[in-house]
C-alpha cells in the first residue's frame, strides 16, 4: 500500500497508516522542506529507524517504507515548528 502525503502550507500530515506501507512524501509548497525522523528539526531515531528526505525543491517526492508498528515523529529541518507523526498500526 502507497499512501500519499502532501506537504502544503508549511504543514507536515498527520498519518496513519497499516505496517507495511510506504510514505510518499511530496512537496507542493513553494519553499523547500524536508522529511525527517524527529522533532523540532532536529533528526532522531525510533523503533530502530531512521529516515531523512534531504532537501526537497517544490514538486520533488520522497518515499520511506514503514515495517513495524509504533509512532514516527517527523519534522522538517529547515522550519522546526513543523511537526507531524506517522501511526504506524497492524
């Protein structure tokens, strides 16, 4: 399963999701984002995983596969306000 998540209006999605989907994370904003494992744009870890976008120009994607449940707090690096999680369910 494949579930899309849009970032617009400097805003990260809340998500939930089944274990085993993949994120695709797009930027439609006009500024640029990343999606990172970790909260107030600072990366971290959780569940044993780690995961950075990079930097993403408007209308780049970017696609992380989640294979075990828990809770993913992301944020972008660039604008640590954004925050958002990732609900990762059976």
């Amino acid at each position: 399963m494949t579930v899309q998540a849009d970032i617009l209006d400097f805003t990260l999605p809340d998500l939930n999701i089944p274990v085993g989907a993949t994120v695709v994370w797009t930027n439609l904003d006009e500024a640029g984002h990343t999606a990172t494992l970790g909260q107030d744009g600072r990366s971290g870890s959780a569940g044993g995983m780690r995961w950075d976008s990079g930097g993403m120009d408007v209308g780049e994607s970017f696609s992380q596969i989640f294979p075990q449940a828990g809770v993913f707090p992301y944020t972008c690096r660039f604008h640590p306000w954004m925050n958002a999680t990732v609900t990762v369910g059976p």
